[in-house]
C-alpha cells in the first residue's frame, strides 16, 4: 500500500517494522541558506533527527551564531556554521543531501515568478558549487520560483557532467501538508489518517490536488472540490497576506522540509515503501518536469507512481490539462537562464 507516514510527530512516524530495525546509517546534511526563516527553524528539526549524524549551515549573512546555539541541544548531530562564500566548500564536503532554502521570500501582491530575478542567479552560483563539491548528493531545492529553479539546477549539473535525475528534487511537500490540513478540517477526518497526492508544479494553479484520490476516500460535492483545491493553491498567499510584508511560509515550510528530508534519509538507509510527493525530472507527462508521488529509494527517486494520474476527476483532467501551459513555460524560462549565460 502507498502510506506517507510523516505526519504527526515532528520526527518521522516511520511504520512499525522500520522503527525496529537497527539504523545502518546516518547522514551528512548540509542547508545553503541556513540563516533565513526558513533555514532556522528547519535546522532545528533535522538537529532533532537520528538519521543526521552531521549538519553544515551554510549563509552569505552570518550563521556561527545559529551554530553555536544549536549545537547545545544534546541530540548527537553535530553542527557547524560556514559563512561567505570562501567557506562553501568546507560546508558541502561530504554532504549526503543537500537542501536549499537560500533566496528572497514573496511579498503582498507577488507571485512566485517575481522572484526569478534574484533567487535564479542564487540557485545557479550554489548547485554549481554543489555539482563541485558533492556531485552524489540528493539536492532538494526549496528556493522559488521551484517550477523554474529545479530545471535550473538540472542544467546547471547537466553541464557539470553529473546530473542524475534520480537525485534532484523541487520540494512541493508543503502543498501536501497543506492539503491534508485543510482537507481534514473540512470533513473533520482524524488528521494523522489524511493523505492527498498533489502534482503539477509549486505556484498558483500548477499546484494540482487531487482530492479524487485523498485517503481516506472522502465523499465531495464539486463545489467543496473547488474551493479545496482554491485554498491549496493559495495557501502560501495566505501566508504572505498574513504576515504582511515580512515573508512567506517559513515554519510550515521547515516542518514540510524536514518531513521530506527524513523521507529521503529514510530512502536511503534501504527502507522500503518510502513515498512522496515531489517535483521532479518526469516522465509521467509530455512535461520534462512534474510533481508526482514518488518511491524514494538508496539513489534517490527509484519510481514515479502513474497510478495516481490514471482515473481523474473530470475537474481534476481540465485543471491538469490547464496547467501545462503555464509550467512549461516556466521549465522553458529556467532552462533559457542557464543556457544563455553559457
Ligand atoms: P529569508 O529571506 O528569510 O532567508 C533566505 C536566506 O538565504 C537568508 O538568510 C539569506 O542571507 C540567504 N541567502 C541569500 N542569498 C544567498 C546565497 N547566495 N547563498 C547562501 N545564502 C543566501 O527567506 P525564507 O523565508 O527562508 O525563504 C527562502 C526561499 O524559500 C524563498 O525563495 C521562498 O520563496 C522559498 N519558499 C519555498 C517554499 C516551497 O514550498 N518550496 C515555501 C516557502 C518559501
């Protein structure tokens, strides 16, 4: 059966039968951006993990400080803060995965696109340094805008030489947290049951829910689908709106990150049934890139789930096919970016 277990407990709810087997390893992470409100919180979570033996903080600002503060939490991970760019090397020396949250957050009345500009240059400078430096590891890519930053990365690895498919994420799994929450307060579902596969991409309408295939099977009316689907897509402008000119999600952010990280890690110590949601090199679709379910595994993605896009809704079919549009052209701009500073 598919599960995603992470949902009630900030470290991960693995199933029973993984929980018991002894751990074969743990993992060197290292967070690019590590200083921003996304990076804080989330360095917290993965400090409080026993799959992390090691976390690397790495910022342009100063992140000693954020060092020194969480290496006094007496979880055996050991910490260590790098700063500028002269020390970005020494940070991803050995790293197993690689997350990236470093860029500018939206603003009231922006869209993720705004802020291409900025957080393209930024994504292209560090995944070069990572294809350098820990050309093996997973990179899960957070900075916005994803749907554009992902096939960024991938060009940026390609013309390293060392791209693999299997270990370039775009993480959407905040989409997932979000639809699982609104989806359980709506029909009043026991939250810890809920599961709700998203695909597509991460901005506005590419983000795709699809409710037809929530577990538990929840019974609908068209309109309660719509506005679902409305407040999963908006939900990170809720957020902005909310905190009115001071960011985006970053606590929902990091608790979604560390989710998907301990999946990943989980993935790679050999557990099976691993499952999420994530944007990646796809071929699910005439798309290069998409969010799907999929299996994580010892290198990374090991399968797209298609089963999830077989048996639409006819609202879920339109919305899917509306999308294509805007996501490719997003794909289109990433790729251009990198292409044209050859
Ligand atoms: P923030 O501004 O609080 O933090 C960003 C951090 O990145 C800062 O500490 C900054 O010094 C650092 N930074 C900037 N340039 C850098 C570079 N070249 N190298 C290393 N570090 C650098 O922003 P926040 O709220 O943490 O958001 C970060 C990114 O995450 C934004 O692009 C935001 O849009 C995105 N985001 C993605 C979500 C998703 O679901 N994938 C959800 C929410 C935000």
């Amino acid at each position: 059966s598919i599960t995603t277990s992470w949902a009630s407990s900030p470290l991960n709810q693995a199933p029973a039968s993984s929980l018991l087997r002894p751990r074969a390893s743990t993992f060197r992470v290292a967070v690019l951006g590590a200083g921003g409100g996304i990076g804080q919180p989330l360095s917290l979570l993965i400090k409080m993990s026993p799959l992390v033996s090691s976390l690397n903080l790495y910022d342009i600002a100063n992140v000693r400080g954020i060092a020194a503060d969480l290496s006094h939490c007496n979880s055996p991970c050991r910490v260590a803060g790098f700063s500028g760019a002269a020390e970005l090397a020494r940070c991803l020396s050995g790293a197993d995965v690689v997350i990236i949250p470093a860029g500018v957050p939206r603003k009231p009345g922006m869209t993720r696109d705004d802020l291409f500009t900025i957080n393209a240059s930024i994504v292209k400078t560090l995944v070069e340094a990572v294809a350098d430096l820990a050309p093996t590891a997973l990179i899960h890519i957070i900075s916005n805008p994803v749907n554009s930053t992902v096939p960024i990365a991938a060009e940026v690895l390609k013309q390293k030489g060392v791209y693999d498919p299997r270990k370039l994420f775009g993480v959407t799994t905040l989409d997932v947290v979000r639809a699982n929450t609104f989806l359980a307060q709506k029909k009043n579902l026991r939250l810890v049951d809920v599961d709700v596969p998203v695909i597509g991409g991460h901005a506005g309408t590419t983000i795709l829910p699809l409710l037809s295939k929530a577990r538990p099977a929840t019974v609908l009316t068209g309109d309660e689908v719509e506005e679902l689907t409305a407040r999963i897509q908006n939900g990170g402008t809720e957020v902005v709106e909310a905190k009115a000119g001071a960011g985006s999600a970053t606590l929902s952010m990091a608790y979604a990150a560390a989710r998907f990280l301990e999946s990943s890690l989980r993935g790679l110590d050999g557990d099976q049934e691993v499952y999420e949601c994530a944007y990646v090199q796809s071929a699910l679709t005439e798309l290069p890139f998409f969010a799907s379910r999929v299996k994580l595994g010892r290198k990374g993605v090991e399968a797209a789930v298609p089963a999830d896009l077989q048996g639409l809704s006819g609202f879920e079919e339109r919305a899917l096919e509306a999308l294509k549009p805007e996501l490719r052209a997003s794909i289109d701009k990433g790729l251009a970016f990198v292409r044209k500073e050859e």
